[in-house]
C-alpha cells in the first residue's frame, strides 16, 4: 500500500514538473518550441525505475490528449499530439525508459549509451512523423527539428541526470 502511493504520488509531482518545464518554451521557426521538456523527461527517467517512468509519460501524454494543457504553449487535445510535434511527444516514451534503465546500469559507459540511445529514439521518431506529418524530406526535416535542439538536449539530459544523483543521495526520490 505505501509503496503504491508513493508511486502515484512520485508519477503525479513527475508529471507536475513536465507540465512546468513544457511551458519555459521559446518559439521556433519550425514550429516545434525549444522547451526544457527534455529535462524533465530525463529527470523522471534517472529517478524512476522503468515501469513507473513509462507510466509517469503515459499519463502525462493522456492528460494532453483529453485536453488539459499540459503540452508546450499551455496546449492540449488530440490535435498537438497528431500535430507536428506528436512524434517528438511520443519518443518521450523511450527516453525516459532508457534513462531510468541507464539509471540502474553499474557500468558508466552503458549510462551513456542508454542516455543517448533514448535521446535519439525520440528524436527519430520525432524527425520521421514530422517528416511525414508536412510532408516533406527526412533530411530536410532532420535539419529543421533536430539539428537545431540535439546540443542542447544532450546537455539537458546530462544536467538532469546530475541533479537526479544529487536528489537520490538526499533520498528525496528512491
């Protein structure tokens, strides 16, 4: 029982600290916003074992979908998922699993490996759907909404996963 509120309780301040970081957003060109969501899928991933991090995202991607404003630009519905960015949205999925296993790896060559294997995951996902959802080439497409952000959603993720020892060592998330 209190392990099972403790894991609504860590999904529900997770999804919280998503919502927030999606809309620190800074327009682009392209249409898909620089946002610090990466962050924050990270940090849910290094903090959480794999299940709860898939749910975590789940849930936050369904409270999007039925229309509560959790998606940058305090957006919400099935439009911004099925939109432009709902690649991008749906790769959240693997790179907060993979960090979280990244989380668990002893070996720090395979917390990199991990870690980057989720980030480009989502990224793919995001290139391809973006490229099909406007109809235009997987390069062109690579060079409008992934070359822009990698750099810095790289180093997102190394910042949460620092911030995520620090939280663990003060036993804040477990």
């Amino acid at each position: 029982m209190k392990s099972s509120i403790y894991n609504m309780t860590a999904s529900a301040v997770f999804v919280a600290i998503i919502t927030i970081c999606s809309q620190l957003a800074i327009p682009f060109p392209s249409g898909v916003s620089i946002t610090l969501q990466t962050f924050a899928i990270s940090l849910t991933g290094f903090c959480s074992k794999p299940l709860r991090s898939f749910v975590t995202i789940l849930v936050y991607i369904l409270l999007g979908a039925v229309g509560i404003p959790v998606f940058s630009g305090f957006q919400g519905g099935l439009g911004i998922i099925t939109g432009h960015a709902g690649g991008f949205i749906a790769g959240f999925i693997p790179l907060a699993v993979l960090c979280s296993i990244a989380s668990v790896t002893s070996k720090k060559p395979f917390k990199i490996i991990f870690s980057a294997t989720g980030l480009i995951l989502c990224h793919l996902m995001g290139v391809i759907y973006f490229s099909i959802y406007t109809n235009t080439s997987f390069v062109s497409s690579l060079l409008a909404v992934c070359l822009p952000y990698i750099i810095k959603d790289a180093v997102l993720i190394y910042l949460s996963y620092e911030l995520s020892l620090r939280l663990k060592r003060h036993r804040i998330f477990r």
